[in-house]
C-alpha cells in the first residue's frame, strides 16, 4: 500500500471513531474557567483594595470562587474521556 494510501486510510479512520477530539473539547472547556477565575481574583483584588479590612472575608469568597470555577473544568475533562 502506498504512503498516501495509508494515510488516508487512517485519515478516515480516525475520523470515523473522532480520534483527538477530546482534546479540543477539553481545550473549549477549560477558556470558560480560565476566564472565571481570572475575573474572581481582579475583582477580589479591587474588594480588597477598597475595603482592606474585610480582607480576610473576601479572600475566603475568592477561594471559594475559584473552586467552583475549576470545578468545571475537572468537569470538562471527565466529560472528554467519557465521549
């Protein structure tokens, strides 16, 4: 079988059984948290800035922001492997 045989014939292979699209399934999934969590510590830094003494409530809350946010992220990678 020829070189360019072959690799059209796993070209549709893996097209038919969507080799590698977990990886950007996973990739999109993780833009959201990313951007999540980027806005929870710019907005917890400006709480703090205005209000320092509530420092130490708010960064519980960030913490607490960001958790969730990387939550969906374990999510989005499960969610790869699974489909």
């Amino acid at each position: 079988m020829s070189y360019i045989a072959q690799t059209l014939a796993e070209a549709a292979e893996s097209t038919v059984t969507g080799k590698g699209y977990g990886a950007i399934g996973y990739g999109l999934a993780a833009i959201g948290p990313g951007i999540g969590v980027g806005i929870v510590a710019g907005k917890a830094i400006e709480g703090i800035a205005r209000q320092p003494e509530l420092a130490g409530q708010i960064r519980t809350t960030m913490f607490l922001g960001i958790a969730l946010s990387e939550a969906l992220a374990l999510i989005g990678i499960v969610a790869g492997f699974i489909f």
